[in-house]
C-alpha cells in the first residue's frame, strides 16, 4: 500500500475551492448585521497599502502580510533595518553584517547570495535599489531607522510576484511619517559600554488647513557598537515631506539626505572540528572588526589606470539625495489615478576586512604601529581588504495606476487596476581586493611581514584571490513593466487576479584587471581596454497571481493563493555567461503556493499559512569564485499571534521549513536531497511588554534551530536565541528615560560561513544604550 501525502499546492487549491463553494451561499450568510469587530493584537483591520492596487484590510486580503508600529519598532532599539525584520514572523534577516550588508529573505526562498535577491526593500512604496544583490551594495545599507518611520508593512509571497518587480518572495516597505499630527520629539542616545552617541529629531504639523509637512533624521557620532579603536561611525540623515490635500485627493513632495559611515563585519577567522564550529583563541566573532588604527592607506586600482588611496578604516559609507513626487485622484465615476515618482542619486564605498584563512602560528615581524621592527611569534591570517567604489547606484523610478471600481448587482464590486512601472538603475562599482598579513587579534591589530611580503606597502602581499577582483563595472538597466490586476468582492468573498511582463535591457561594460609589468599598474594589475566586456542583451518573464480571501465570520477567515514571479541577475552573471545577446541570459523564478486563516477572538489573534516555494535560480560567490546553478523546493508552516490583557501584550511567530536542494550543476549533483545551506528548520520571535503606571518593560527573543553551513553538509551551524529587552520610564508627561540591550546575554550566533568552514561570522555581541526623549 503506497501512501500519499498531499502536497501544499493541492491544500491550497482545496481551500481555495472551498471559499468559492462558500461563497455562493454569501448572500444567507451576510443577511444579518454583522457584529462589530473586536480589537485584536494583529491589528487585522488596518488598512494595508503594500502588496495591494488600492489598499486592503488584513481581515480582507488574501497574502500573509504583517504590520509593525513605529513606537515598537523604536522600543526594540535595532542596530539596523535588517534587526527589524528579525522580528518579522517568515522572514530570515542574517544581521551580522553592521548596518548594512545584510542577507534577507522570505519563508521557503534561499539564501543562496548575498543581498535579498528575492525580496524588494522599498520606501514609501518604491524601491531603494531595484536589485537586492548586488555586490557590496545592498539596500538595506541605504535604509536608517530612526523616529521619522511611522510604520513597517511586509508582505511574504503572493501578490508581491505581481504588484513589484525582482520580487517574487516578498516586499519588504518602510513607511515614513507625513505630518498627520502636529508635534513633534527630539531623543539623545549613548551607548554604554561602546562610544556612540546619537542625536533623532522629528516634527509635522499643518502649513495651512489643506497642507501639512513632516522633518527628520538623525546624527551621531563615535566608535560603533563593535571594537575598532578609533571614530568609525559617523553621519545620519534628514528627510521630509510636504502633502497637499485636494477635494480629490493628494500631492506629496518629499526628500531624503542621507551621508552616514559605519564599520562592516566579515566572516572572521573560525576552525571547524568534526563538522563543529570553534572561536580561534584572540578573536572574538561577536566583537572583532580588524579596523584598527595600525592599517596603511590601501592604496588600489582606478578604473582610468591610476591609483586610488583608500582609509580602510572607513568601512561603509554610502550616500543618498532623494527627490519624490507622489500624488493620488478620485477623477469621478468610481476612477482612481494615482503615480509615484522618485528619483535618487546613490553612491558610497564598501570596506571591510574578510578572513582569507584562519591564520598560521609562526614567526613574524611587526610592519605597522608602535611595535614595528619588533618579532612577533603568534598566529597571523590572511586579511583581504574588500574594497569596492560604489561610483553610482541611481536610479529613477515611477508607478503609475489607473483604477476602476464598478459596482454589481447584489452589493458586489469589481475593481480593475492597469499599470506601468518605470525603471532606470544604474550600477557602476569598483573592486579591489589586496590582501594583508595581519595580526590574529581584536584589539588594535597591526600589520606584519615575513619572507611573502616584501612589498614596499607594509603587510601588503598582493592583490587577492590570484588578482581575480579588480573590476570595473559601468552597467545601466532599464525595466518597462505593465501589470494589471482584477479583485472582486461581494460579501465575504474577496477574490482578485494578477499579471505582470517585466522587459528588462541590460548596456554598459565589464572588465577585470590583469597581471602587468606596465609602469602604470597598480599593484601588479592594470585594465587592459582590449578585454572590456560589452553588455547588451533584453530579458522578460510574465509573473501571475491568484487568490482569494473569505470572511467565514467578522472574525474567522481563510485564503489560498497561487503565484509564479522573477528575480533578474544584475552584475552577479557579468563575468560568467556571454552578455553580448548571443547567449541565453539566466533568471532566478519563484512558484509559491500558500493557503491559511485568520482568526482574532477578544484579545487573542492568529494568522497561520501553509505553504510551498520552488525556487530556480543561477548564481555567482565572489569569494570561492564559483557558478552555482540550484533548484529548490521547500513547504512548511508559518505562525503570527499576539495576545492582549490589560496592559499585558505579547506578540511574536513561528515557521517551519522543510526545504531541499532538487537540482543542480554537474559539478554539485552530490548536493541533491540536501537541505539548502543556513536553512533552519525552525525560527522563531516573540516580545512580550507590559505596563504599569508610568513604566513599560518589554522583552523580545529571535532564535533559530540548527542549520547547515554548506549545501554538502559538512559544517553544521548551531541554533541560537538572542534576547533583547527594554525598560521605558515617563518622567514627566512629555519626557521619557530609556535603557534598551540588544544581544542582553551576549550570545555568539553564527549567521554563515566560508565552505571551508575557515571564516564565519556572527551576530554582534551585548549592547546597551540609555536615551533621553522629549515629546511636543
């Protein structure tokens, strides 16, 4: 007797036919006057603008989408946009990174690159870069939170395949405050513990009884919360907006200024025994950052043939200057037209020290600091400076949406949504990678040289990986996608249906530096024009999406969904396949189906989803230089609650994955039935707060099961919970004292690691900050 277990696919589609079925009897089960809804945790009523043509309820819609306030968002006190989202219910954020640089991505979909490939950051509704991978520039580098972020909306699969371009997996969108209430705050921060101080402000209020505006941002200086030994984090930003309300609807202007330095963290030297991780003695994987004040200039190839000096000690800086025009009209007769337009001129540079190896115990001599000249007996590694340009990641973008709803017989409406989503973003990087002989320490290390490193550059031993990541990329991609979307509603049935062509044209060149004796090399290396390679080629993919939603109560419902989307490659297939059109260009696509319910009572409210991704997609590692082309399938289950008694909340979610490799290259076949590489089974959150008199103590703890460093199985990465805790006291009506700690119990959590098991790297260790806050 063979038994079979049903595939999530087929339990959406049986829900889905089964609120069809319902449906047809929605005239008896909608007669009587429905109750009014009760207060749930999940805030289930709150009208959601992400994922949707016009704005949908939760109870209403038919994705898994969660919302996040601002003051909860502010309680946690994250170190970047990416600790948010570990709080985020089927969302995989690996905060290692620093501010930015961060590896995120949705319940099911790998993460098999750096970035969040599958999944579209955006603020305010459009997208911050319109690739989440590519190399070194990242979007959540670009995104700060601070108090001008009024509220955080993520949607996980569904209509995202449709409604958004690259991302299939999700939309991931930070919402900025507008000035609806007059007032405004101003809050200081210091670290304790770490030398950072940090300075928010914010205030809207009404111009004129039509017109309102809304001011931001912060400022700080200091070390960071890592070791570094000197001032490395520095800058902030501003950002605002100015809304006209018509009869008809609105006009909002907008602005962000954005110039801010931070250190990065690399996968820093580990052992790996008997597929167990270890700490090298010295090297602290939650603390270490090799900045130091020890380091020469790195000194590295321009894309002209000159050379570059770089302050290593720099680690991430990245700059933005937004404009935005957004403006929405009710034009009459039930049409809606609405357009979104930003435009953004975006730049920077990624520095930051990657562990070559895990260091070799022998006899050195000090190049650099105090010591210099003197023997050094100890463990020394290979330090590889990631040094990359980010000459110009701009772009403009611009959504345009023609709605009309029209209304039916029987109290039923049908909404039909046609749109045309613009987008120009450039990419011109620059990398260098010279590698070091560095000290194996977390405090202050300095360079050293031995017989290898006889440079006139102290430490220097050459350029990287055999000189492979020199590159000069000079890249522009256009994308022109109409998209339409139909919803209907009678009743307690919600059902709408979705497509999307993305056309994608890919121009601009790509070159890699060779080995040269020319006087004008850098380094040993030097562009050569005759081996640049031009990129000229077009790509499409038609995404769709269907689902539906039915309210079997006001406070019960249930969904299903079908959905097919796509992620292009950017610069990850630039120095691999021919991009010249002659060739096939490779697509990353995503199948999900899912299907769940609902349900709020009292205080208490669940949101639960069954679901399958068959994730196809090709890739490039910079560091092992290596193409991987992988299949993927994983199905699982995905729980968001909250709880709510007096002036007790609890919030929090659980998924569970169940996910393996079935496809892959020749050269990885072995890999076939794995579970993919940092895919735990389970992650989880959940953040409890309570309130009593003028205090509020909260707590909230983000774990994840074990999982697998490598697609082959070799390293095995241990489950981890990090706890983060709060306590907020109200001194007086308007000022507030606060004491938060990320990582209280200082946990090493490893969040990757090298296939060699050589370097890995980990959550940032124990930080606490006190903040002074004052409303008015």
């Amino acid at each position: 007797m063979i038994q079979r277990t049903p595939k999530l696919g087929g339990i959406a589609a049986a829900v889905a036919i089964a609120m069809l079925h319902l449906g047809a009897h929605a005239q008896d089960t909608t007669t009587a006057a429905a109750p009014a809804a009760q207060p749930d945790g999940l805030n289930m009523e709150r009208v959601v603008v992400t994922g949707t043509t016009l704005g949908s309820s939760k109870m209403k819609s038919s994705v898994s989408l969660s919302t996040i306030e601002g003051d909860a968002i502010q309680n946690a006190a994250p170190l970047s946009a990416a600790e948010v989202l570990r709080s985020v219910p089927g969302v995989r954020a690996e905060s290692s990174g620093g501010e930015g640089n961060a590896n995120i991505t949705v319940r099911g979909v790998p993460v098999s690159a750096g970035g969040a490939r599958y999944v579209q950051i955006q603020e305010d509704g459009l997208p911050v870069l319109q690739f989440g991978d590519f190399n070194f520039t990242t979007p959540d580098s670009f995104v700060k939170i601070d108090s001008t972020l009024d509220h955080l909306e993520v949607v996980r699969g569904g209509s995202a395949s449709t409604l958004a371009t690259n991302a299939p997996g999700g939309i991931i969108n930070f919402i900025t405050k507008t000035g609806e209430e007059q007032g405004g705050k101003i809050a200081i921060s210091r670290g304790l513990g770490y030398d950072e101080t940090r300075y928010d402000f914010s205030y809207g209020a009404p111009i004129s009884e039509k017109t309102r505006f809304f001011i931001g941002g912060n400022y700080r200086t200091g070390e960071g919360v890592r070791d570094t030994g000197m001032s490395t984090a520095s800058g902030g930003q501003v950002r605002g907006n100015i809304t006209h309300e018509l009869d008809n609807g609105f006009i909002r202007l907008s602005f962000k200024h954005l110039d801010d330095k931070t250190p990065t963290a690399l996968p820093v030297p580990v052992s790996v025994n008997n597929q167990h991780i270890s700490e090298v003695p010295g090297i602290d994987p939650r603390t270490v950052s090799f900045y130091s004040p020890y380091w020469v200039r790195d000194v590295t190839l321009g894309k002209n043939n000159t050379p570059v000096s770089t302050d290593v000690n720099d680690g991430l800086h990245v700059k933005s200057n937004t404009f935005g025009l957004e403006g929405s009209f009710k034009l009459g007769d039930g049409w809606t037209l609405s357009n979104n337009f930003r435009t953004a001129d975006n730049s920077g540079r990624f520095t930051g020290i990657f562990a070559g190896n895990n260091g070799v115990v022998g006899n050195y001599t000090v190049a650099t600091g105090p010591n210099r000249g003197q023997a050094y007996n100890g463990r020394a590694f290979s330090a590889v400076v990631f040094n990359t340009s980010i000459d110009d990641a701009g772009n403009t973008l611009n959504d345009t949406k023609l709605s009309k709803t029209f209304a039916l017989a029987g109290g039923a409406k049908l909404t039909t949504t046609a749109g045309l989503y613009l987008s120009n973003q450039k990419l011109a990087l620059t990398w260098n990678f010279n590698e070091y002989l560095m000290q194996a320490t977390g405090d202050k290390p300095a360079l050293l040289s031995n017989a290898t490193t006889a440079s006139a550059t102290p430490g220097l031993v050459g350029p990287a990986f055999s000189g492979c990541c020199s590159r000069a990329v000079d890249m522009e991609y256009k994308t022109t996608s109409p998209y339409l979307n139909v919803g209907y509603e009678m009743g307690p049935v919600n059902l709408d249906a979705s497509v999307r062509r993305d056309n994608q044209k890919a121009t601009g060149t790509a070159n890699q530096a060779a080995a040269s004796t020319s006087p004008n090399a850098v380094n040993g290396l030097l562009y050569n024009p005759a081996t640049e390679q031009m990129v000229n080629y077009k790509v499409d993919h038609t995404s769709y999406s269907v689902g539906g939603n039915y309210r079997i109560t006001n406070n019960l419902a249930a969904f299903a969904r079908v959905s097919d989307g796509v992620a292009f490659n950017a610069d990850r297939i630039l120095f691999g396949t021919p991009l010249d059109g002659s060739a096939p260009i490779n697509i990353n696509t995503v199948k999900q189906y899912e299907g769940g319910v609902k349900w709020r009572s009292g205080g208490v409210s669940t949101f639960v989803t069954l679901f399958q991704a068959k994730t196809d997609e090709s890739n490039y590692e910079a560091t092992t230089q290596r193409s991987t082309s992988n299949r993927y399938d994983a199905k699982g289950v995905e729980l968001e609650g909250a709880y709510s008694l007096g002036d007790f909340r609890i919030t929090g979610g659980a998924t569970y994955t169940h996910a393996k490799i079935v496809g892959t290259a020749a050269a990885d076949v072995a890999n076939i039935g794995n579970t993919p590489r940092r895919q735990a089974k389970w992650i989880y959150q959940v953040a409890p707060t309570y309130t009593f008199g003028d205090a509020t103590v909260g707590a909230s703890v983000v774990g994840t099961g074990k999982s697998w460093g490598d697609d082959a199985h070799t390293i095995i990465m241990p489950s981890y919970a990090i706890v983060n805790a709060f306590v907020n006291y109200r001194v007086t009506e308007k000022a507030t004292i606060a004491l938060s700690a990320n990582n209280l119990f200082n946990k090493i959590g490893y969040t990757e690691i090298e296939g060699d098991g050589h370097a890995a790297r980990s959550v940032t260790g124990r930080a606490v900050k006190a903040t002074v806050s004052y409303a008015f």
